[in-house]
C-alpha cells in the first residue's frame, strides 16, 4: 500500500468476515472509481476466500489473527490508518451494500466543510434505497434518542458508509465501540464537540452473506446500543461538568487537557477544533 | 436445618477439592483461585459454626438461619461473578488491543520485507 502523499490522503477501508461473494466487486469498484486511492481490506479471519478474492482485485490486506468483531476490525484500520498519516478515512462495506460512486461526494463534503464526520445517508434525500421494517423502526427509534443528545437530527444513525477526518481517526484509534459501532461512535463524537454532516447515498440489498442482526440479536442490538449510548453520556456529561469547572478557574486558558493526557482544543465538549486537516498533518505520518 | 447444613458443608468440601485440584493442574491460575477458595472455606465455617451464623443472622436482622446462610452465599457468588466479569473485560480489551497491534506490525514487516522491486510493482497496481 502506498504511503499517504499530499494533504488530503485518503483510504478507503473495508472491514470483511466471509465476503469471498461480493468483496472483489467492491474492491475493483473503488478502485474504478477512485483511480489512485489505495484500498484497505481488513479481514476479520475469515474462513473462506475473502483475502485472495481482494489481494487479486487489487486491495492491500490487514489480515486480524482472530475474530474481533465489527467494531475491533474497523478499529484496526483506523489505528493503521493513523498510523500511515492519511488525512481522511472512508469506511465501505465489504457486503456491496454501498455504491462506491458515492465515496467522492462523501469525500468532498469531508474536505470542504471541516466537519469530523460525514456519513452516508439513506434517508436524507428519497433516494429509492429500501430497508427492513424491523430495521427501518429501529433507525426510527434510535433517531428519536439521539436527537436530543446530539442536538441536531441524524436520518441514518445505522450506516456504516462513513468519512472520517484525521481529528476523528485520532479518537477512534484510541477509543472506539467494540459492537455495533456506529451510533455509539456518534456520541463518542459528541463528547469532543466533534460534528457531523450527511450525504445522500444509495444502498443495495446485499448481494451475499447474510446481517449479522438478525431475530432475537435486534432486542439484543437495542439493549446493548441504548446502554453503551447512556454510558457515553454520563461520560460526557462528567467531561462537561469538569471542562466547565476548569474554564471557570482559568478564564484565559483555552486549551484543555483530556484524560489521556493530550492537548487540544477538542478535548472539552465546549472547545470546537477550527483547525482544517493541517493542524495534524505530519503526525504519526 | 441440620440437613441443609450438611449439603452446605458437602458442596463446600466438594468446591474446595475441585479448585485444589484445578490448581494443581493448571485449570485455574493461583491468583484466580483464591476468591474460589475464600469462598468455600468461608461456606464451610458457616454451615460447621453454628453460633457463628446466628451470630451473622442476628447481626443482619434475618428472621431465619436457613435464609441468612443462602444469602450470605449469594453474595459471595455475585461478587466473585461481578469480579470475574470485570476481569475478562479487562481481557477482552487487552486481547483486542494486541490483536489489532499484532495485525498492524505484521502489515508493517511485509511491506518492509518487499524487494525494491517488488515494492514499485506493488505500488504501481495498487495505484
């Protein structure tokens, strides 16, 4: 894989477990797509042939010595990522659910408007993309939660078409949902003051493979989503008393300090990072 | 009451015996064990002592032996099992953390082992 060059580097990651079906199609249509832009397939020990059928259509591999789950593999590609000094990150699915056709509007509004996050949305715009009823009242439910934490509406809080910048992929490669990751990894934004935009997209059925969410796993995904988003918010509501205090006794002192002991303006929820992609470029590059 | 006192003390002896042997031949870890075994010998003192316990129910406000000794046990269970889910967290988080950093050094080494030419080639299809 080629090391990032120039200052918006981009990778596009794909977190796989048994996509031998559909993962050199998405592959090659990045590719197609997004002629020069490496592509990361990260294969969460598959058993089948998902590491062949991408290396031959043209992705390089992070093989996980074991299985880790959804949230442990994406995660992994963050910290290479981080690591390697990209400047953006877009997360595609290794299903061929998502049009890799949209990947550069996802990553135009990425570059341009200086948020931390741009996800891919179904619901932004009708777009004829369709979903489950069982899925589609979850999405309903979990937007009706999250409105009020994160302050502003989000139409697809599920998608896993997602674009992050590097202030977000420095706290992701540190800190992020193990299971089901995709609204927590909201709130975990939301703590830092971090924002986030949406970008219409398009989504297919999956051509192969089957969701991981399934029956009795959907009572189980609401339990264990709602939890790890009150957990998150007594986290952050913690961080905003303490951010609060710290700004009260030192009135001309702006830049906080987090609990890992990193200085930054976005480490408080009241400090929004103004710095573009340039304020970090070169680190860990 | 003497019946349930003697199936405490049986499933005691039971535990304590089967973590020995756990130990003995490395099932269990020693620093794992000893929550086990504090907890069996400490059923075992209860269910033998029989002042002690009523000395406990007293001391607790319970109206009866029998419930004072059950509950007693499941508190020492539920904290050895709350003790134990924080330890496999701990686990989990350390073994995902390493994983993922076995993972990343392994990536690293392979594109440092690539030949010169190897490398150019790779890049040019990659790109």
């Amino acid at each position: 894989m080629t090391r990032p060059t120039g200052p918006d580097s981009l990778l596009v990651i794909v977190p796989a477990f048994n996509e031998e079906g559909a993962i050199a199609s998405v592959v090659s249509s990045v590719r197609r797509h997004l002629p020069g832009v490496p592509v990361l397939v990260i294969d969460d020990c598959s058993s089948d042939n998902t590491i062949p059928a991408a290396r031959a259509a043209g992705a390089s591999i992070l093989p996980l010595p074991h299985h880790l789950g959804l949230g442990g593999c994406v995660q992994a590609g963050y910290k290479l990522a981080y690591e390697l000094g990209y400047a953006y990150v877009i997360r595609v699915d290794g299903d061929g659910q998502h049009d890799a056709g949209d990947i550069p509007r996802i990553f135009e509004r990425l570059k341009t408007s200086g948020c931390e996050m741009v996800i891919g949305s179904r619901f932004v715009a009708e777009n004829g993309s369709r979903t489950g009823t069982v899925r589609w009242l979850g999405i309903r439910f979990f937007r009706a939660v999250l409105r009020p934490i994160l302050g502003k509406p989000v139409h697809d809080p599920t998608s896993g078409f997602v674009g992050v910048n590097r202030r977000a992929l420095d706290v992701f490669s540190r800190s992020f949902p193990l299971e089901y990751p995709e609204i927590e990894a909201l709130v975990v934004l939301q703590r830092r003051a971090f924002r986030f935009e949406e970008v219409p997209v398009t989504m297919r059925p999956r051509t192969t493979g089957r969701s991981s969410i399934t029956g009795l796993k959907s009572l189980y995904y609401i339990v264990h989503v709602l939890l790890g988003v009150f957990v998150n918010v007594l986290k952050y509501d913690r961080r905003f008393h303490r951010a609060q205090r710290e700004s009260s006794r030192k009135p001309a002192l702006n830049v906080a300090t987090d609990t890992a002991g990193n200085t930054g303006r976005d480490a408080g929820p009241n400090a929004r990072p103004n710095a573009g992609p340039s304020a970090d470029r070169g680190v860990g590059g | 009451m003497d019946r349930l006192l003697n199936v405490t003390t049986f499933l005691s002896l039971v535990l304590l015996v089967l973590v020995l042997i756990s130990v003995r031949r490395a099932h269990i870890r020693v620093e794992y064990s000893v929550t086990w075994l504090a907890a069996a010998v400490a059923m075992l003192i209860l269910s033998r002592a029989r002042p002690l316990l009523e000395a406990v129910r007293q001391w607790s406000g319970l109206p009866d032996t029998p419930l004072t000794l059950f509950l007693f046990g499941s508190g020492i269970f539920v904290l050895m099992f709350f003790r134990f889910s924080v330890i496999i967290s701990h686990l989990r988080d350390d073994n995902i953390a390493l994983a993922q950093r076995l993972a990343i050094l392994e990536f690293h080494l392979r594109q440092t082992a690539r030949p010169e030419g190897v490398e150019a080639n790779a890049s040019a299809h990659e790109s």
